[in-house]
C-alpha cells in the first residue's frame, strides 16, 4: 500500500494512547496507527503518568510529550518511522534524567 503527499498531509492526530508496548493513534479520519513503544525510547523510558502527559502539536501534525521532550510526527508514523534520535544523544538525556531525578524523602 503507497500513500500520497496529500493523504500524509491531510493526516492529523485527534487522541493518543501509550501502554506498555504500545503507541497507539487515532487520526481525524478514522484510522488508527499502532507502533512499537520501542521505536522512541524516551515514551519507553518514560513513566506511565509521563506517557499520558502530551498535547497535539500543528493542529495535529504531531504529538509532545513536555516532560519527555519527544515529538513525533503523523508523517513519521504513517511512514513507518521510527525515532531518528543518535544513541549519544539519547544518553545524554537518559543521563540528565537520572542525574535530575528527585530521590525520596526520607
């Protein structure tokens, strides 16, 4: 199955689910696009209050997650992409994440 410029144009994002394993979208036209959590590590890395924390971005273009800082595209999902993010850079974040991880109170 091919999809034109205009229907990954047209494709805009109404409601997010994440769970354990999965990223699941559904697009204003009906569809519903489900992908591997493992293809952004950051969601897999993410808490479940993390995950079901986000905002559609350019009227539904995208998806963010602010406590995270991930993007994804309805673009990328329809292509079948997966986050491009280098693994130095995803260390980074994993290390700034733990090094501004609060510890519990005694």
């Amino acid at each position: 199955m091919t999809i034109s410029a205009n229907e990954l144009e047209a494709a805009r994002a109404r409601h997010i689910e994440v769970t354990e394993d999965t990223l699941s979208v559904d697009l204003q036209d009906g569809r519903t696009i489900a992908v591997p959590l493992a293809w952004y590590p950051r969601l897999t890395h993410g808490t479940s209050k993390e995950r079901k924390h986000w905002r559609l971005i350019g009227q539904g273009e995208g998806i963010h997650w602010p406590d995270l800082d991930e993007d994804v595209s309805v673009v990328s999902l329809l292509a079948g992409r997966a986050s491009r993010e280098s693994q130095q850079s995803f260390q980074r974040w994993l290390d700034h994440r733990a090094k501004h991880r609060k510890k519990p109170r005694s």
